[in-house]
C-alpha cells in the first residue's frame, strides 16, 4: 500500500499528473489519496471522478496516525508533491515509512538552505526531467533520480484521417500558458515572419494563464511589444498579437478547455511550435501533441532534451542564456535563449516540405508510444518501496 498526496485537475501539468499517477499506481498496489474532497468539475470527467473518489483518504482521518513532534506517520511510504522552488513538501507535516518526492522546477538558482530541504524531508527525490536531476546531483543531493512524466494513448495517438478544417490553410499550434518562460514572445516573431511570406498560413494558440504574475514576466521581453488591455482573456492575447502586427482574420485563440479535448485540435494543425525557454519536465503538451502524430518544431533545451531529437523533431538551438530576476532584482534562473533566427528557419522548412513533415509527426508517434503513466507509475513504486 502507498499513499499520494498531488494536486487533482484537467487544465494544469501538475493536475493532469496527479489523477493519472493515482490510477495508475491503484493498479500496482492499494493508493490511498491525500485529498480535500473535489469534485467532477474539478478532474474535468465524470466517468474519472468517480474512479479517483474510491481512492480518497480524508485528510481529517490523519488523527488516527501517531505523531513524532508536529509530523504524522503514516503507515505505509508516500509519494509527495513538491509544489515550492524551495524543494518543500505540499504537506511538510506529514511523512510515510518512506517518502518520495516529486519535483518540477525552472528556476535553477538553487540555494544550499533549498538542498538541506530536500534531504529533511525526503528519503529520495525524483524530478520530471533529467536536467533537473543533474542540477539537483551538482549542488550535492545524491538521493535523486528521473521519472518522465507519460501519455495516455487511449486519448493521444495518431489519426489516420483526414483533416476536419482548414485544409487549405498551413496550420501553426503553440500551446502553454502565456508567460516567458514558455516563449511565446519567439512564436510572435517567428509566426509573423511566416504569416507575412505566405498568405494561407494561420495560427491556433491554447495560451491561457490564470495567474496574473506568471503573465506579467512577459514585461521583461525584448522581442515584442506587450502592452496588454485589462480585458477577457480572448481579447488580451488578441491585442497582444494585433500589437504585434499579427493578422486576427488568420487567428484561433482558444479559452482554457481540459487536455482530454485537445486531440481535436491537434489533428487540424499542421505544425506545433514549441521554442520554450526552460522545462523543468518534459512538457506534457509537447508530448501529447507529437504522441498525435503530428510533427513539431521545438527547443532542444532543458525538459525538452527528454523527449525531443533530430530524428523526431526539427530542433531550435540556444546559443546564448536570458538572467531571470525576480521583483527585488535578485537573479532566480539562468535559462537557455532559444535561437530566434532559427526558429524562423525551421518554421519556414516546416512549410516548404509537408512531404516530411508527414514522416517527422510519423516518427514522433512512434518514439512517443512508449512514454506511458504506467511507466511513470512503475517507476515511482519501485523508488517507494526500495
């Protein structure tokens, strides 16, 4: 038996993670759910609501565990989620007989307090991507290794038919919530350069970002203007890139729709494009949208080295690094700066040849079939119970 204590959703990386990595575990080993009670509105499914209910494990039922200090024991190891930059623990007052933590990070300016509480609090850490497992292994946590996050190939895979819309258009999908760190500043200038060499191009963005300081590190950019109008999500981006000097008669701004309704999407786009600047895993959009089959032009930089190489991807170097800082000026992460001109080069070879791109979506398919959450879940049960 396991417990889990992630977070539960259908619009966010960590919400995604947390129900399929509770299905998938029950079908290992008895999981119990640290949880508040949540709702189908909340999971995004009914039929997924009712399967995750089973498996909750009421956070007031905690009384029943003996204590050693503020901390509760639990009976049996536990996966946590580590939610903070500062490797804490969702629920620093609970503990298993064992206990792993799970960890997704970009801001890679690790201080040594950080690393001390990783090793407090968890018998072993494992991150969503190897570049974080190598940051964490070169400030001195050795108790550290990688577990990539998977794909549910019953929703994303591969169609062999043909096109719903636009079929007379050379589709561009760019997916993530709006903010630097993402990049959609180089898919501004890389989509306008295409948009104004060719006339039947268009653009379909899933950017939506509720957290208003995400969206406001986009203020640092040098590459667009962003001056946005207090409004509706639809109209900020639309201003965004009007400003920007995108055409809005070739633009599909999508308002915020669970994951399980995106393969719609992705089988009416030609092309993904994904110069994101820092991951710290390996990008769940990203790796939905190639498990379709569909081909992308990408970053081959932090998360994305997981999953993205020259024969599955048309590839976006970095030749150089962006300095993050936060409010007070301090420096928080040193991120890869994704080669513009480049990325302008390949979404320009993307619309040159469809003929491979059909071969490079292929391929991405096929490399993308094995990145299951069974996998995932294996892997975390066998560091649990090590």
């Amino acid at each position: 038996m396991i417990y889990i204590d992630f977070p539960l959703g259908s619009v966010h990386g960590w919400g995604v993670c947390g129900k399929y990595c509770t299905r998938e575990l029950a079908r290992l080993t008895p999981t119990r759910m640290l949880a508040e009670q949540f709702t189908a509105e909340i999971v995004g499914d009914s039929f997924e609501w009712h399967e995750l209910a089973q498996f909750l494990f009421p956070r007031e039922r905690l009384a029943a565990f003996p204590r050693q200090g503020d901390v509760t024991r639990l009976d049996a190891p536990l996966l946590e989620c580590i939610d903070d930059k500062q490797l804490l623990p969702a629920s620093p007052k609970i503990r298993g007989t064992r206990t792993l933590g799970y960890s997704f990070f970009e801001h890679n300016v690790l201080k040594p307090d950080w690393i001390d509480n990783a090793r407090r609090h968890f018998d072993w850490v494992a991150t969503g991507s190897t570049w974080c497992t190598r940051l964490l292994k070169e400030h001195g946590l050795d108790k550290v290794s990688t577990v990539v996050q998977g794909v549910d190939h019953r929703v994303f895979f591969p169609r062999l038919n043909d096109r719903e819309f636009f079929r007379d258009r050379f589709v561009v999908f760019s997916g993530g919530k709006f903010e630097l760190r993402k990049a959609q500043d180089i898919v501004i200038r890389a989509y306008k350069v295409l948009q104004d060499r060719h006339d039947d191009v268009m653009l379909v963005n899933a950017w939506y970002n509720p957290w208003p300081y995400s969206v406001q590190t986009m203020l640092s950019t040098k590459l667009i203007h962003f001056n946005p109008p207090e409004t509706s999500y639809v109209g900020f981006v639309n201003a965004v890139l009007a400003d920007n000097g995108i055409d809005l008669n070739r633009v599909i701004t999508l308002m915020s729709q669970p994951n399980l309704m995106m393969p719609r999407v992705y089988a009416n786009a030609d092309v993904g494009l994904f110069p994101n600047r820092c991951e710290g895993g390996t990008n769940l959009v990203l790796m939905e949208f190639m498990a379709c089959g569909k081909p992308v032009v990408a970053s081959n930089v932090t998360g994305h080295a997981d999953v993205v190489n020259p024969d599955n991807a048309l590839l976006v170097e970095a030749k150089h690094t962006t300095e993050i800082r936060d409010q007070a000026g301090e420096p928080i992460a040193v991120w890869p700066e994704p080669d513009l001109d480049q990325a302008i080069a390949q979404l320009e070879h993307a619309y040159q040849h469809r003929d491979e791109l059909r071969s490079l979506g292929a391929r991405a398919g096929r490399d993308l079939a094995s990145w299951t959450w069974g996998r995932t879940a294996a892997e975390f049960l066998r560091l649990l119970t090590a």
